[in-house]
C-alpha cells in the first residue's frame, strides 16, 4: 500500500504509485527507524508552517551575492528557531532541521562546526580550548579548515605552506613560498572567516616535521580586514554549493604566536624543540571525520536524485498525451 497518494498530484504518477507492491510506511521505518521517522517530518512540518524560510527566489536565478546572503539570513533564522523546534543538543535532529530549513546547497559555515571546532576539540590541548572553544561554539569568530593548495590536497606531505619557529619571538613564521602553495577552495574562507586551522609544514631547529595545524587569526576582527601580510579572496561560482565562499589564501611571513600551534599531540617548547606525537595521523582526525560526513552526504544526495529519475520516467511521454 502505497501512503503518497494524494489529490492533485500528476494522475500518471498516482497510477504508478498504486502499483506498489509493499507497504511504503514499512519501507520508510526500515530506512529511517520508526521513531525517527515520525520526529523527521515533525521537523518538516514546522519548517513548512513558517514561510519566512523559503527563497525570495530560486536559488537559480540568484547572484553569489544574493544566494550568500539569503544562505546566512536562513542560517540566523535557523538558530533562533532551533530551540522551539528540536532538541538542540541531539546532533542528529540538528542535522535535520538544517536540511529542511537551509536546502540542497547547504549550511554556508558548516566547516566551522564540522571542521574547526572538532579540531579543536580533537588537537588543542586543555588551556587552547578554554581560550577557542566557548569563543567558536557561540559563533565569536568563524573559522576555515585551510589545507587544501594549488598543487597539493590530500597529499601531506607534499603541502608547500610552512610554518617556520623563530624562538628569538617565541613565534611561527607562516609563509606561502609558490603560487602553487596558496591555499585554494576551503569552504567560507572568501568572506565569512576571520580564523582558519592552516595545515603547514612545520620547521623548527633547522629541520622539518611534517604538516600540523595551527590556529590563525586572518581578519581584524573589528573592520573585518584581512590582516598585514594575509591575501584572502573568492575563487569565483562553481557547479554546485554557490551559498558557500570557497576562497583562496597566501601568507607573506605573517608572525602568529607559538601558541597557536595546536599543542594536544605534538609540541615545539619556547627554545625550538620539537615533541613529537604519540601517532603522526592524530592530527588529521578532523579531516578523516568530514570525509566520512561527506560519504553519507552523498548517499543522500544520490537517494533525492533517484527518486526524482524514477517519478520522472513515469510520466516522460514523447509528443502529446492526449492526441488533439
């Protein structure tokens, strides 16, 4: 038995979906579980009932400027709601409400909550998250994951970036040396960020370690103006996702302090020495958990898409329906 049926719905289709030979409710307890099920389109229906999450205009038909904008106009619409709507502190209910209220294109600063805050839940040692973590959870600055290069993604060891210890200041010296060491495509890095976790090869004592991330500040946070030696910009539309600002970033010798390592598994003390971590990997954990949120995403995605292809081919007709 098929539940979908309702008036005013392409007859064809209605056709189609009496066919069914199983009961439709079944298969969506199955998929989703019962009780989910049922708190799903709870969300769903208060999201209906208030209009003023729906699009001035398709997002089609929007300019970046204009799709950015109404992206965070939802977004605060989203958070003042949340509370009367769900239980704010169940992760997945969260995730819900902001598929139905944001759409197909998404949260605008979803790496902040994705990326920068596990990371420093993950990799900032006890004093750094007292100082980042209240500060990133109530939204006191936004933050990139800015690891992605021109030359160089995934591949770590290879990144061009560096951050390079200068124990007369007790300060890093981040540096982008090539054009292929700009930091190209993290997610709100164009204009909403004011910090980003920069992946960088870190020297110290003459010696490079590897990549670690650090927490550096890009834009005063008063005029919101990229900092002296920072270079911060939009890499222009893309295919899909337009209501984020992938942006690019380069360094010239910016000084940020050695604090601003994240120092929960590696360390460099104030003369130069660097400790290492127990396990070199502890330090992309953030990156493996947005690559498994990006996998189930996509099912998702896939799941919508099918389900458009198959009501679709139902009522596809070459010419006219009904000749005459």
């Amino acid at each position: 038995m098929n539940h979908y049926i309702r008036n005013g719905d392409n007859p064809e289709l209605t056709e189609e979906r009496k066919k069914a030979s199983f009961n439709t409710e079944v298969l969506g307890e199955f998929y989703w579980g019962a009780e989910f099920l049922k708190r799903r389109r709870e969300i769903a229906a208060y999201v209906d009932q208030h209009k003023e999450f729906e699009n001035p205009q398709p997002i089609a038909f929007m300019n970046r400027e204009e799709a950015l904008e109404n992206a965070c106009r939802k977004v605060v619409l989203t958070m003042e709601h949340a509370p009367k709507a769900i239980d704010v502190t169940n992760d997945v209910e969260m995730r819900t409400f902001n598929f139905f209220t944001l759409g197909i294109d998404g949260h605008p600063l979803l790496l902040h909550i994705d990326m920068a805050i596990p990371t420093i839940l993950n990799s900032a040692d006890e004093e750094q998250q007292k100082d980042w973590l209240p500060k990133a959870e109530n939204r006191a600055f936004i933050a990139a994951y800015a690891q992605t290069e021109m030359g160089h993604g995934t591949n770590l060891k290879k990144l061009e970036t560096t951050a390079t210890y200068d124990p007369k200041t007790q300060e890093f010296v981040l540096n982008s040396p090539t054009i292929t060491s700009t930091k190209w495509w993290p997610g709100h890095l164009a204009k909403s960020s004011n910090y980003a976790v920069v992946m960088a090869q870190l020297y110290t004592q003459g010696k490079c370690y590897g990549a670690h991330p650090f927490f550096v500040q890009l834009r005063d946070l008063n005029t919101h103006k990229p900092l002296k030696g920072i270079t911060v910009g939009d890499i222009g539309p893309k295919f899909g996702v337009n209501t984020n600002d992938n942006g690019f970033l380069q360094f010239d010798h910016v000084r940020t302090p050695r604090r601003s390592m994240f120092m929960k598994h590696a360390k460099v003390l104030p003369d130069g020495r660097y400790v290492p971590p127990v396990h070199d990997k502890l330090n992309y954990s953030a990156m493996v958990f947005i690559r498994a949120a990006m996998a189930s995403s996509m099912a998702y995605h896939l799941l919508l898409a099918s389900t458009i292809a198959v009501r679709y081919s139902a009522i596809r007709r070459q010419g006219e329906i009904t000749p005459g």
